[in-house]
C-alpha cells in the first residue's frame, strides 16, 4: 500500500504546472507569453481593419471621383443640347423669315418657341409694317432671271442688260 501513496504523489507532482508557486497557477513567464500574443493579435487586427478602413475610403474616393465626372458630363451634354435646340429654332426662324419675305432685320426678331408662334409672330410683324419696306422679293413670273450669254449680244445689247 506504501507503493499506492507513492503513486498518487507523483501524479499530483506531474500535474501540478512547473514553475509555479502554487497548486492550479500559470507560471509568470508563461501569461507573459500568453499576454505578448494577446497584444500582438491585437496590433495584427487594428493594422487589417486600418488598411481595410484606407482601401474602403479610396474605393468611395473614386466613387465620388466618377460621380463628380458623370455630372460634369451630364452637364455638358445639357448644354450641347440647349445649343442644337437653339440652332434648330434659328433655323426655323430662318424658314418662316424666308416664307413670309420678312426683312433680315425682323427675321431676327421673330420670337417662339415653335414654328406656329414664330410665325404667327412673323405674320403680326407683316401686319405691323408699311408695305413699301423692302424684303427678299419673291420670284416674279416673266423672263427668268440667270445667265446672259454674251457671245451672240452686239455690244450695244451687253450694255443695255448691264444697265438693267
């Protein structure tokens, strides 16, 4: 039975952590341990989320970098398009001058927003001015006017239609 007490002894000697003062303690050296890995687990973590926080703030840096390009862009087209708008409505004032033998100097007043106010304002214009104003002169029936042949004129005929 001595053999018996010998055994439980060195099982509770085995059991008991070396280095410590007392039964069920952690050596000091070892929660040191413990401890430095703890804290180096930390700095680890903080060192991935501070990397992870920059990549994110970039990612909306450049998010925000293609928004601010999208309105720009955006803004530029609207503003090409309010140019053809007013190119067409130029052109359409044009028309509508042509078509009513308005003087250029009213066709560039001729306002609207659309062909039936532009000439509804061009026709009030003809309404408004005397009739001796002069404009473009529409096409009159008769002898039509284009190119003289002057090689079968005598030179008395080349000064007459030079005077004309």
């Amino acid at each position: 039975m001595a053999d018996d007490n010998t055994n439980d002894s060195s099982n509770e000697a085995a059991e008991q952590p070396q280095g410590g003062d007392e039964a069920g303690t952690i050596p000091r050296s070892r929660l040191n341990a413990v401890i430095a890995e703890r804290d180096a687990a930390r700095d680890r973590l903080a060192a991935i989320e501070a990397e992870q926080r920059t990549r994110e703030e970039a990612a909306l840096a450049e998010n925000q970098q293609y928004r601010e390009l999208a309105e720009r862009r955006g803004a530029e087209i609207e503003a090409l398009q309010a140019q053809i708008a007013e190119a067409a409505l130029n052109n359409t004032r044009l028309q509508i001058g042509r078509e009513l033998n308005l003087p250029p100097a009213l066709v560039a007043r001729l306002q609207g927003s659309n062909a039936d106010e532009l000439r509804a304002d061009g026709e009030a214009l003809l309404a408004a001015i005397p009739a001796s104003v002069p404009g473009v002169p529409p096409v009159t029936s008769g002898k039509p006017v284009g190119p003289v042949d002057f090689t079968s004129m005598t030179a008395e005929e080349i000064r007459h239609a030079w005077r004309k």
